[in-house]
C-alpha cells in the first residue's frame, strides 16, 4: 500500500509539473510587463538634428511598445512643431525629426511647447500644427513629479 502511494504520489507530482512550469513562466511574464512604465514624458530642447531624431525614433519606440508618450519641445527643438518646419532627412529611413514627432502624434502621443516658446520667438499659436499644445508650468510639474512617469531629457 505504502509503494502504490508512492507511485501515486511521484505520477502526481510528474502531471502536475508542467502546469507549475506554467504558471511560473506566466509570474515572469507579468512581473516583466509590471515593470514597464505605462507613461513617458520626454524634454527636448536641443537643436541638434540627430538628437532630435533620436528622441522622435526612440518616442516612437516606447510608443509601439505600448507606453503613452508625451513630448515637451523647448527652445530650438520647439521649431518642430511649426507647420512651417523644414528639416534635413536622417537615414537610414530619410525623415525628419518633424516628420517623427507627427507620426507619433498619430499614433497617440502628446507633444506641446513649453510655455516660453511663443512668448519668446516670433510664433503664435496658430503657428503650430494641428494638435500640439503649449504647456504649462503646473501640468508639466505634476509629470515630471509623477512616480509612475520616466523622464527623459534630450
């Protein structure tokens, strides 16, 4: 009797392990997403062309991996925002940083001047294009004080 119980117990415990294999792998794959931040706010303010791209391509990039992407454009980088802005294409896929910051706006990012730009160049609101904001000091103070919110400065 004691031998059958044995048996029983091992041939238990030999179905049951791929299940806990399972659940194991399924604890890891939540704990994975559980460290991924839900919402980014990203500043830029230089007028460099290539890291602007770089931050318009890795923006693009937390967004198509499902984070929420909202972009903060001081001074010389604020002139992407401009329905005038013409810029010099990068490679490997020759588009601009312009070019970048709309499409993440069509795939759901924010984007807004700080609230200096316009007060302090020649551009008005209506400057802009479709869809971007100014922002203010208090909203953008909240962000950046928020705990669940990267920053990433550029």
């Amino acid at each position: 009797m004691i031998k059958s119980m044995k048996l029983f117990a091992l041939a238990l415990v030999v179905a049951l392990a791929p299940m806990h294999a399972m659940a194991d792998n399924h604890k890891e794959k939540k704990a994975d997403k559980g460290n991924q931040v839900d919402e980014v706010l990203v500043i830029l303010s230089s007028d460099s062309l290539q890291t602007q791209g770089m931050a318009m391509v890795l923006s693009n990039t937390m967004a198509e991996k499902g984070a929420k992407v909202n972009v903060l454009l001081c001074d010389a980088a604020g002139d992407l925002a401009l329905k005038s802005y013409s810029g010099d294409a990068l490679a490997p896929k020759d588009v601009t940083p312009g070019q970048m910051m709309r499409g993440l706006m069509k795939a759901g990012g924010s984007v807004k001047v700080c609230a200096l730009y316009l007060p302090n160049s020649e551009y008005s609101k209506n400057d802009l294009v479709d869809g971007v904001g100014v922002a203010m000091p208090p909203e953008m103070a909240g962000q950046m004080l928020d705990r669940k919110m990267r920053t990433f400065t550029f």
